[in-house]
C-alpha cells in the first residue's frame, strides 16, 4: 500500500556496478524524494565507489538490509539469476522493491513472484524496464492512450547492442555458473516496450541464426509484432519503435545520439515531432525519471510504471518465444 508521507524514501542499492550507479545519480537527482543510506558492495571498487558516493552504510550480503529497519526500500542492481530469489526475500521482508530487468529467468521464478506479490500487496514492486522512462517513448504512449493512432494492427523493435564487456562487472562481483545461463528468447527490452503498447502476447513464433534472432508476435488484441535483436551489429546502440494504428503511425529511432520520434497522420510529409531523449547511458535523464516514478509510487503520489507483475509477463513471453526458437513452431504464451 502506498505510503502518504513527504519524507524521503529511505533506500538500499544492492550493487554499484553500471546499473547500479545509474541508479544512485536518479536518486541523487531527487533528494527531496529520496535518499540512498546504504547499499550492498561486494568488491574493493564497489566499497570505494560507496565513499566516493557518500553511502552512510555499506554490507556485504544482500541478505542485511532486509533486518534494517532504516532501509524502507531495496533496489536490486544484480545478475538476473538472482533476481526472484531477492525480490521475494525483500517482499517478506515488508520492503519495497526495484528489481532490475529481467524479473527472473524461469517458469517456476514466475510462479513464485505472483504468488509473492498476492501475498504481499501493501508492498510497492517493480521491474526496471527504463526504457518506459525515455521521454520519447513515454510520448508515445500518452499518444496512444488518448487514441491518437486509432486501433493498433503493428508493432515492432529493433534491439542492437554489442556491448563493452568492462561495461558490466557484475559476473565478477556475484559470480558466473553456466547453470544459471537464461535463455530467453530475443530482445526482452524492444519485447518489454510493445507490451506496453499493444497489451498482453497470445501467441508467438520465431527463428535465428548465430548473429541474430526474431520473433513474431500475436497479441491478443489481434494486432501483430516483430523484436529483431542482435549482439553482433557493427553500429551505435539502438532500441527503435514503430506503431501503426489505423489513423496514425509513430516511429521512433535513434539518430546523432538521440531518440526521435514522428507521429504521421497522412501520406505527406507533415509529422509532429515527439519529445527528444539524449543517448541511453550514464548521466542520461531516463534515470531520474524512473526513480522518481518508484518513490512517488511508494509515497501514494503516482502508479508503477512498471509493474512486477509486468515484468514477469515478459519473462513469460519471452520464455514461450526461445520455445518457438527451439522447435520451430508457434508457441501459446502460459499465464496464470
């Protein structure tokens, strides 16, 4: 249940990698919202990028902030295969959650995390798909809520990244095991960003190759979509969007270092441009933005924008897709 107060949120970050140092510049970014008084470091670097942050209270298992009773919430910047585990122990904790995406990396984690989030509903819970939080997707929606595009018939993302391994230091921090390798089927951030749009997946097919991998979906609002990924690409990162309804189209795409975004309304050359969002990265707004929807959520001032519950779908979704890429057939997606 959300909490009516004006103090700030008292939060834990659990890790201080990439993620999780984007994550502490949001909450830093709202200081009249929240504040970050401790935080969960496992390495040398980490337990020095804590000082240089100011973190008043460092641990060393994740587990120690659940018996805190200063830490209000818990922000898990950690590798997927710990996530359903985390986000459980910290919901029976009394906490509220921020878990990083993906929510978990199993049928059986799905199961557990509804039932956790049934259980616990006084919590707030949420899964860190920041891309909802980009200005120019958040646009876009807003443009669909209000029907701007008519019925939605196609939807579709590109997701290319080819990333720096230094970028992401977690499997040395947390560890590595092959057992805890998901495979879960293609981009889950462009599969995540057309749920948004075009609601629940009812059916999916998909094929790759050793340099890529697409999925067809069908929505159960009989619209239909596309999720190209790659982590083979030689070009600048992308996670593009194009919506066609039938009185509009929205496409959206990155260009100078910046996502643009057109709404077409007719055959000519006459779009309304969508609000513009600096390169995904560090120091780029979107981070604020998604801290500030977590808090306000908590203190009772705004909804989740998205929800766990959200997030396990995906993993559901995408679970059905790697099944359709191990078979080569179609696929029914599985949801309680």
């Amino acid at each position: 249940m959300a909490q009516a107060s004006r103090d700030p949120v008292r939060v834990c970050l659990v890790g201080l990698g990439w993620t999780g140092s984007n994550h502490f510049a949001g909450y830093s970014a709202i200081p009249d919202k929240a504040r970050v008084v401790a935080a969960v470091v496992r390495s040398e670097p980490g337990q020095a990028k804590a000082r240089q942050f100011g973190i008043p209270k460092t641990y060393d298992d994740w587990r120690a902030p659940l018996e805190d009773p200063e830490v209000e919430a818990i922000d898990f910047c950690t590798p997927g295969f710990l996530h359903a585990e985390q986000s459980i122990a910290a919901l029976e904790a009394g906490k509220h959650v921020f878990c990083e995406a993906p929510a978990c990396q199993s049928g059986a984690d799905c199961r557990r995390i509804r039932w956790a989030l049934m259980s616990h509903p006084d919590q707030i819970a949420v899964t860190g798909h920041v891309a909802r939080s980009w200005p120019t997707f958040v646009h876009a929606k807003r443009l669909v809520d209000e029907g701007a595009l008519g019925e939605l018939f196609y939807v579709s993302s590109n997701y290319a990244h080819k990333p720096d391994p230094d970028e992401y230091p977690s499997a040395k921090t947390w560890g590595r095991n092959i057992l805890n390798h998901a495979r879960m089927g293609v981009g889950y951030h462009s599969l995540d960003l057309l749920r948004w749009y075009a609601g629940d997946v009812y059916e999916v097919t998909g094929d790759q190759t050793d340099k890529c991998g697409i999925a067809v979906l069908h929505f159960k609002n009989g619209a239909l979509g596309k999720v190209f990924s790659s982590g083979a690409v030689v070009r600048p990162y992308i996670l593009s969007l194009s919506i066609y309804g039938s009185e509009g189209t929205i496409v959206c795409w990155w260009e100078e270092n910046e996502l643009r975004g057109h709404l077409h309304r007719s055959a000519e050359w006459q779009p309304t441009e969508l609000e513009r969002t600096p390169m995904h990265g560090r120091g780029s707004p979107e981070w604020a933005y998604e801290m500030t929807n977590f808090v306000d959520s908590i203190r009772g001032r705004d909804k989740p924008r998205c929800p766990m519950g959200e997030g396990v779908a995906m993993i559901e979704t995408s679970m059905a897709i790697q099944q359709s890429l191990d078979t080569g057939i179609r696929v029914r997606v599985v949801r309680p």
